[in-house]
C-alpha cells in the first residue's frame, strides 16, 4: 500500500516536471505577449499587463500579420487535405491489392523522407522559379505534400491494416466500387487516423520554417513562422513584445484543431464492426 | 435461380508455395435449394463460396447463375460480386461500425441509388424482429442482434443467391439452435437459393436440403443429410457425418458358399443379401467395416459372432449413455440406453448387419 502510495507520489511529480518543462517557454511566452517588456522578471520592472502588443501585431499594417495568418491556414489545410487524400488512395492500394514488393515500396517511400530538407531547397528554388511559383500558394503546397507524404502514408497504413478485410468484402457484394468502399467504409473507420494524420500534417506546414523562407518574398504568400522572424523592429530593436503577441496568436488555431479532432482521434471507431 | 460449377479449380500461390483449394469440383444447385458445403477447414468450401460470390477468381473451369456464365478464366468472363445479385453474411457479421442499424441495413440500397429506402428496411428488420433496433450502432447490439442486421443487410435487396459463410460459429450454444431454425424458415419463405458453409455437421445435417461434404480442396460425397448418413461412400464421409462419429474397423469378407460372411477379430455374421452390391471388389481383401454407435448391440451374455471386449469408459448424455468399449480390434463407440454396466465389465457386441456400412481402405 505505501509502496503504491510512493510511486503514484513519484509518477505525478515526474508529470507535473514534465508538464513545466514543456509549458515553460510557453507561458514565457505569453507573459511576455501581456507585458511591455521582456525583462519583467527582473524585480525593478514590474509585471504590467496591457494588449499593447496585441492591438500593434493585429492593427499595423506594417506588420501583414493577418495576411501572414490567412496565407498560413489556407497553406496548411490546402496541404493537409492534399496529403491525406493522396496518402489515403496510396494505403489502400498498399493494403488492399496484391502489389508484388509492397514492402520494399513502403520502406523506399520512408527513406525518401530522410533526405535532410537543406539538401533540397537550392534544386526546389530552381524548379519553383522555372515555373513561376516562387511567392505562390502551389509554390509552398506542393513541397508540403510531398514532404509530408511518408509519415502519413506509414500512419495511414497501419490504421487502414487494422480495418477488417471482411468490411471490405461486405461492401463489394453489397455493390460498392473500390472508391466507394474507401469514401463511404474505410475512410469513417479508420476516423482516427486519418484525423490524426491530418492534424499532423496541418501542424508541420503551418511551423514550417525553411521552405517557407526559401520559396516567399512577400506578405502575398509568406507564411507565419517566417513573417514573425522577419518582423522589423522600430529603432532598430527586437520587437520582443509583439513577436510573443503574434507567436500566441499564431498558437490559437492549432490549439482549436487540436481540442475539436481530440475526440475522433482517441475514439476507437472499429468497436463492434466485426466479431473479436 | 440454379448455380452450376463445372471443373471448377482454384491454386493460391503463397511463400510456401502452390496451394490447390479446390481441385476441379462439379457441381450443380437446384433453384430454391438450401445447399450446404461442409467439410474441415482448409478443405476448399469457404473457397468455393468466394468464388460463387466473385471475391476471388477461379484459376480453371467456370460458373454458371441460370444459363449465364459468371466466372470462366477459359472465356475471359468475370462478374463483380455487383453484377451477380449474390447477398452474402460473414461469420465476421462484417457490419459497418460506424452507421447505425438503419443504414446498414440501407447501405445495399443506397449504393444502388434505389429511391425506396425507409419501406424495404422496415419491412427487412421487421422480418428478423429488430425493428426497435434501428437507431442503434453495432457496438451496442449482442451477438445475436448483429447478426440479425447482417442478415437483414443480406436479404434488403432481394438477392437471387443467399450465401452464408459459417454465419452462426460467433453464437452461443442455445441461440445457434433457434438462429437455425430461424434460417431454416426464412430461407422457406423467401425461397432464395442459399449456399451455406459450416464445418459443423449437426448445422449441415438439420439445415441442408443436400449437402456437399469437401475435403482437401475434392468434393467426397453430394447428397441429401439421409444419404449422407445412410450410406456414405468414404471413409471420411462416415466419420465426419453423425456424432458421435461411426466406427471403423478393419474387417475381411468371404465367401462360403451362398452366402458372404463378414469377420472382424473373433466377431463373425453373415452379410444380408442387399449389401451384396459392396462386396465384388472387397471379397478376399482387407475391408473397412463401419458401424455407427447406436447400431452396435451390447449384452453381458455371450451369443453367436459377437465381439468381447472391456468397458473403458462411460459418458452420461442423459436419455442415454456412450461407452468406450475395448475390445481386440480397437476401442468402439457404443450408444445404448443400458443402464446397469460399470466400467471395467466385460460385455459382448453384436453388429446388427442391415447397418453394416464396408469401405474400402484406400477409398480415404
């Protein structure tokens, strides 16, 4: 009993460490956004907060941050859908059909993905300038996808193995095509996954940083991340405040995404389709 | 609608290597029959059922529906399970978990854009009495209930063939009994052709019109559950048709003089007169002889040609009891509703000769 008591002392002490390590900056970040100052830990400023920052991310025009925040979410979600519906006809042919070297495919399409980006990003500025996509929405989008294709296809592989082949079977005699079956079965059941794909991906295009530098030149298709490293301070300072204001801003709909596709992602969807 | 398979193969192609399921079946299903296909597993009858449904190709030989060909790899015809109007039920249930009870049940008619939904589906679940059932989804059904959806799913559509792939194995004891029954009067009902695979004899023997018995991917034995058990051909067929399963023992036949005499350890009778059709090629050879366990006769006296041996064993099956009896040809299976014996007593077994079934040894 004692021993229980210990170790349950221990294992919340470890999540709570845990749980400041990772909200640390963040909160950090945040009191910064709310007070005028950086240094207001320092006892002699005092922790004044004010939505200064807020109101001169949000209103200077200067700054393009709200068009920094729509070319973001468009990019993001235009790329996440892209990828998940791309990877998901992929990881049903992988599972569904006889494909000789199914598994050397898989593991070819893995390695792709650990090619450092840096190594990419001079031959990616040539293709996207050949075809005049530099500062466009396709010149991001497509790089995304294809970036992120790996990881989703392997996540959407796994949950598209654990659909029971018998549904498949099911739907065919009961007349659905092969689409049909995957929009209408496989898609809905393997719910889970597929959101949580599409979350993930939406998270790496909305942070993402290099390709978003490399391929924009203006406020027409820059992207948060590079937007807020590049905001120019007045004076010739490091607008401290106003960065922290936007990166908080910036953290808003991810957080949203997150906590509404929370739910379908932990739900265990294929409860009660077939007998276990 | 009558289904016909002629010549009809199928050799997966696995790591291991080549695997023939099905090695050239023929076979012929009268319109409105309840056939089943029963056999182990492996033996090439969930196969066959695939095949029927058009999930899998035949490697060789050709399917028919009435007069046109569905399945023939000589021809170059494949239909999709779609263009067949086969209906089909998993042992699986294979229900979608993410709709509830109406739509499942719906599911075949929205696919096929059909603009009356709501009536066939009531109408459907009505039939299979889970009408109060509709809104729910499949996690919150029992098993029983699930596969009342499947069945209904199955039967929305007015299929012209009913296949039932092992569709009561995931049900208890007691609901597998009235779930049977159930079929059995749907299936009169609706007079749809049904195709049913079971590895349980008992289901093949009580639910089948006729019943084609498979083993390692050959058809052994197609007839009605009386000829099945009445007179099968093989071996195999003997023992896998009727429980608890027939004894086999090995026997000789001959002849003496007029009539034909039967022997097997010190057991000796003669063979009446109308088993004489099985005897020609036996006559002078090692013969199997098999003799099912309600058919063996056992006394405490001893009599002219029986058989003496030991009681091993009693099991209680309540109206009666089976004994394991030892003797010097083997352990037999007897059913006898004596009740005074104790294991350990010496007893004497009589064959009852009409019952006689021989086999040849080969004959597997």
């Amino acid at each position: 009993m004692r021993e229980e008591t210990s170790k349950k002392i221990l294992l919340t002490l470890a999540a709570i460490m845990a749980t400041i390590f990772c909200l640390g900056p963040f909160i950090y970040m945040v009191l910064t956004s709310l007070s005028g100052n950086p240094d207001f830990l320092l006892p002699t400023k005092p922790f004044a907060p004010s939505l200064t920052n807020f109101m001169a991310v949000i209103f200077s025009e200067s700054a393009h941050f709200l068009a920094y925040l729509r070319n973001s979410l468009i990019i993001s979600a235009v790329a996440a859908v892209a990828t998940v519906f791309l990877a998901s006809l992929a990881a049903y042919a992988l599972t569904r059909l006889s494909l000789p070297g199914k598994t050397v495919l898989l593991l070819s399409i893995l390695a792709l993905s650990m090619f450092p980006p840096i190594s990419l990003i001079s031959y990616l500025f040539k293709l996207m300038s050949a075809l005049g996509w530099v500062n466009t929405y396709p010149g991001l989008i497509l790089p995304y996808v294809a970036w992120s294709m790996p990881l989703s296809l392997w996540i959407l592989v796994s949950y598209f193995a654990q659909v029971p082949r018998d549904l498949d079977r099911s739907a065919g005699i009961d007349g659905a095509s092969r689409f049909q079956t995957l929009i209408k079965i496989i898609l809905p059941v393997a719910a889970p996954g597929v959101f949580s794909t599409t979350l993930l991906v939406f998270i790496f295009a909305f942070n993402e940083f290099l390709f978003a530098l490399m391929l924009t030149v203006d406020y027409r298709s820059r992207t948060i991340p590079v937007g807020i490293a590049l905001f120019e301070g007045i004076h010739g300072q490091i607008p401290w405040g106003e960065i922290m204001a936007a990166a908080t801003l910036t953290t808003i709909p991810v957080v949203i995404l997150t906590l509404i596709f929370q739910k379908r992602i932990v739900q265990g969807l294929t409860r009660g389709a077939v007998k276990q | 609608m009558n289904v016909t398979f002629r010549n009809l193969e199928k050799i997966f192609y696995t790591l291991r290597g080549k695997v023939e399921a099905l090695k050239g079946i023929d076979l012929e299903i009268g319109q409105g029959e309840f056939f089943i296909l029963l056999g182990p597993s492996g033996c090439g009858k969930s196969t066959t059922l695939n095949l029927t449904a058009g999930l899998e190709h035949p490697t060789a030989g050709e399917i028919r529906f009435a007069d046109k060909i569905v399945s023939s790899p000589d021809k170059k015809i494949f239909l999709s399970p779609k263009e067949r109007n086969v209906a089909m039920v998993f042992q699986s249930y294979a229900l979608y978990p993410h709709l509830s009870v109406f739509e499942n049940i719906a599911f075949p008619l929205r696919i096929a854009k059909q603009k009356e939904i709501g009536e066939p589906v009531e109408r459907t679940a009505k039939m299979l009495s889970i009408e109060d059932l509709l809104d729910r989804k499949p996690a919150e059904l029992s098993g029983g209930q699930r596969q009342r959806v499947a069945i209904a799913r199955a039967l929305v559509r007015n299929p012209d063939l009913f296949l039932l792939d092992e569709p009561l194995s995931n049900l208890d004891a007691q609901l597998r009994t009235s779930m049977r029954a159930e079929l059995k009067r749907l299936q009169r009902d609706t007079g749809i052709t049904t195709i049913y695979v079971t590895h349980d004899q008992t289901e093949a023997m009580t639910l089948g019109d006729r019943i084609g018995l498979f083993r390692d991917g050959d058809l052994i034995q197609v007839g009605t559950p009386e000829e099945l058990y009445n007179r099968p051909r093989t071996p195999f067929a003997a023992t896998f048709v009727g429980s608890p399963p027939m004894n086999l023992i090995a026997a000789e036949i001959n002849r003496e003089g007029d009539t034909t005499m039967i022997t097997c350890g010190e057991g000796r009778s003669e063979l009446p007169k109308d088993k004489a059709w099985m005897l020609e090629r036996l006559v002078g050879r090692e013969a199997l002889l098999g003799i099912r366990p309600e058919h063996i006769t056992m006394t405490t006296t001893t009599g002219a040609g029986t058989l003496k041996g030991k009681i091993e064993n009693i099991e209680p099956l309540g109206r009666e009891l089976l004994y394991h009896v030892h003797t010097g040809v083997g352990t037999l299976i007897v059913l006898s509703s004596e009740e005074e014996l104790q294991v350990e007593d010496t007893v004497h077994l009589f064959f009852n000769p009409t019952h006689i079934h021989l086999f040849q040894p080969e004959d597997d």
